[in-house]
C-alpha cells in the first residue's frame, strides 16, 4: 500500500504499526461495544517534506462532538501553565483591550479565560459542544466549529483580523493544514503572530514516547518539517521554545515571511534537529525498534506483577492510555482499573480493551500493589499528590522513557 503526503502529496514511508486501534478518547459502555470504531494505526514519514504523519485517518466528525472526553482545566498544572502563558502574550502581542484573539481549539477556556477576564476582545474556536459550553459559562466569547479557510474568513468579516492567534494541542490535530495556512492569512493582521505549541517530534524520538500516537494526533511536528509547510505558505517559523508540558512539547512563533526578526532560536532548533536526525527516514526506523523493545518490556513486567499475585491499577484514563493498553495487550486481568478525576469517563470502560475506569475515590480504598503511571506527563503533580501511597508500599510503573517501577519521578 503506498500513501500519500496529506501536505506535498510526496511518498510517505510508514516506520511503525500498532495495528487495530479504537478512538483513543472514546469512553464507552457495554452496550457500545458492539459498535466500537476501529482503524488501522500506523505511522510514516514523508520522502517528500519529511512530515511525520498517520497513514490513516479517523474522520474529525467522529473525534470531536458534544460528548468529547477532554476538560483541558482537570490540570492544576496546566491550568498555571496557560495562566503563565497567556500573560506573556498579553504583554508582547496583546497589549491593548482592542487587540483581538482567537484561539483554535479553546476547549473549557483554559486559556482564554486570562484574555476574558482582563477585558481583550477574543473568540475561542472549539468544534467539541460540551466543553465550549463550559467556557462560555465561564464569560469566554465560544463558536463551535472547525476551524479553516472558510470560518476564518467569516471571523474577518464579524470581527477584524486578528492581532494573536493561538493554539494548543490542536494543529496537529487538523488534516488539511493548508486550510488552516489559508484561514491563518485571511485572519492575521500584517504583523500579526500565530503563537502554537504541540507535543514536540524531538522528545518523542529521545522518550521513546510513543504513546503520543493516537487518532487525534495525525501530524508530529518538528522545526524543520513546519518551516517547509509555513515557507509554502508566504509564512515563517521566527522564534520557538521548549515547554515542559504533555510530555515535552514545542511553542512555534509564526509571523507572514519579513514582517517581524527571526530569533536566533530557529538557528539553535535548527541545528538541534540535524544532530538528532529529525530529517531521515533511518532515525524512525530505529525508533520503531525501541517502541518494540518497550511494548516487550512492559507486558513482561505486567505478566511477572500478575504471576507474583500483585494487583496493578491504571492512574489516569489518558488519551494516550489507548495506544498502550492496546498496542501492548494489556487487558483487565493484568490492570485491574484505571482511576480517573473526568466525571465523564468514570463508570465507562477503556477503548478496546475495556478496563474499567473508576472515580479516583477508589484508588484510595483499592490501594493496589502497583499504579501504571499513564498520565505520567502529569508525574511530578501526581507523585506529589500520592507521598502517602509509596509511603503505604505502593510503587509506580513508568514506560517512558524506559520500562521501570519507582517511587516517584
Ligand atoms: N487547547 C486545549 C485543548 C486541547 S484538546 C489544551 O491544550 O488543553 C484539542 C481541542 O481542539 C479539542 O477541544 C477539540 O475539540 C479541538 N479541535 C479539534 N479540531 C479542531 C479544529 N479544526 N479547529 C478548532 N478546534 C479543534
Ligand atoms: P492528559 O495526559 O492530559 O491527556 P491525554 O488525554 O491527551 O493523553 O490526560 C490526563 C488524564 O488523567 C485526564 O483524564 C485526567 C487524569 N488525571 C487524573 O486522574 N489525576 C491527576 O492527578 C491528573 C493530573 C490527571
Ligand atoms: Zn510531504
């Protein structure tokens, strides 16, 4: 089977297959088995751009709706992040209450919320209905759909261009990026700036972190590949940094090409991404040795916690979750349940392989021998949480960047 580019249409190399997978976000009862969703996820790289993408694709339609899994403020930890986040841009792109903000993919207002408050005209993007809703009541300007070419264009003519776009965990989630380049010119102001961050491709190679592969994430980006597909766009990357979120992600600053300096930063990234091979098909192949390597591990050390009669539960129902249960095997025999803070996903079941997922309350009078640590881009905010847990004997089982039980991270 040969595919093609979603962006140049050049050739595209998978590296890695993880076989049938269901819709990593999709929650469900018994009663839905029967009608779970099911594709094949694979990942490859393009010969042509050297975009890192799924070869095959679930439609958005079926990704985010009224009943989308994700609340965006469930972090403490991130819901400081974007606070941190949205002063800055404040300060450097967004000054003045007449500057106006969009943000694509707006989800409960996690963001926008800091714009909301101090008064700046904004409007969120958010195709998924209940989590729009939750920022609406919370005073935050929501339209519910896509965003593209065509509600840009309708966003100019209701309100202006934009001064500050933003984006978070959602650009990789857009098929047509063209679209999204298009809407982008239609809506920026001549020196306005794109501001987006996204899990970043440079960590996943060093982390081995593949459980960022997933339905919703058909692009993994890195400096070079995003610089090509701006350039073709009459746009460029100026400036980028390193956030420690979501377990390694990458902000990009995007300005129309000469409108504002580059930062020596794309220089620095730049360099960086050579040395890591980010470019070359031979860097995903050996990738696809290691992701081998640690679905192997894990399942062996899960069979060894069962065989020694100790009892494993799952911390944390993540998105990412799904990729491993189901790439690695991991069914309720080996983890138990999986403890989860969304009201929405509790007394539902796990994609695929249906563990059980439970309120976190009983985490705490379960007391399982071992927490498989799946939000472990969360690991610092939960093992602070948890003292009393490793205290009481309980120990976590980590899989990124390697395979191992600790006490904490
Ligand atoms: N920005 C938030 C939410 C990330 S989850 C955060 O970082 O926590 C991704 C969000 O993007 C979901 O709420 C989803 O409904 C939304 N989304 C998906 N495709 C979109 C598109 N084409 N335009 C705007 N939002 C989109
Ligand atoms: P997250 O890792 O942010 O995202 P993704 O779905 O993109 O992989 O998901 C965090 C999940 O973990 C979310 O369902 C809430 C849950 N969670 C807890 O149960 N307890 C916690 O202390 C934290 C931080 C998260
Ligand atoms: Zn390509």
């Amino acid at each position: 089977m040969e595919y093609k580019c979603l962006i140049c249409r050049g050739e595209v190399k998978p590296f890695i297959s993880f076989g049938r997978m269901p819709i990593a976000n999709a929650f469900l009862s018994p009663d839905q088995y029967k009608n779970e969703h099911f594709f094949m996820l694979e990942t490859g790289f393009c010969t042509g751009c050297s975009m890192v993408q799924l070869t095959q694709l679930v439609d958005p339609d079926l990704l985010f709706h009224a009943d989308y899994a994700y609340f965006s403020s469930i972090s403490v930890r991130m819901a400081e992040h974007f606070k941190q986040w949205a002063d800055a841009a404040r300060a450097t792109y967004a000054s003045s209450n007449d500057n106006f903000v969009v943000e694509i993919g707006s989800n409960d207002g996690i963001m926008l919320q800091h714009f909301a408050k101090a008064g700046v005209k904004h409007l969120g993007i958010e195709p998924s209905a209940n989590v729009a809703e939750a920022a609406r009541k919370k005073g935050i300007n929501t339209r519910v759909c896509f965003f593209n070419e065509k509600t840009a264009k309708e966003i100019v003519v209701e309100y202006g261009q934009a001064d500050l776009v933003t984006g978070a965990n959602v650009i990789c989630h857009i098929p047509d990026l063209h679209a999204l380049a298009s809407g982008l010119e239609a809506l920026l102001k001549p020196k306005g700036v794109f501001q987006f961050q996204e899990p970043y491709l440079g960590d996943i190679v060093t982390k081995v972190s593949y459980d960022q592969i997933y339905d919703e994430h058909v692009y993994y980006f890195c400096l070079q590949s995003l610089q090509k597909f701006f350039n073709g766009h009459g746009m460029e990357i100026i400036d980028l940094e390193p956030q420690d979120v979501h377990g390694g992600s990458m902000r990009y600053v995007v300005a129309r090409k000469g409108a504002r300096p580059v930062q020596p930063s794309v220089k620095e990234w730049w360099a960086r991404e050579e040395a890591l091979g980010l470019s070359k098909f031979s860097t995903y192949q050996q990738l696809a040795k290691k992701i081998e390597a640690s679905r192997d591990q894990l399942l062996a050390l899960l069979k060894q916690m069962k065989s020694k009669g100790l009892r494993v539960a799952g911390y944390g129902a993540t998105s990412k979750s799904t990729t491993v249960t189901n790439y690695c095997g991991i069914t309720p025999d080996l983890v138990e349940f999986i403890s989860d803070t969304t009201p929405g996903k509790q007394g539902k079941f796990s994609p695929g392989v249906h563990i059980p997922v439970v309120p976190y309350e009983k985490f705490k009078t379960a007391k399982p021998d071992r927490a498989l640590l799946f939000a472990w881009n969360h690991g610092h905010e939960i093992v602070a949480n948890e003292r009393a847990y490793v205290q009481g004997g309980g120990r976590f089982i980590v899989y990124v960047p390697a395979v191992k039980e600790v006490e904490g991270v």
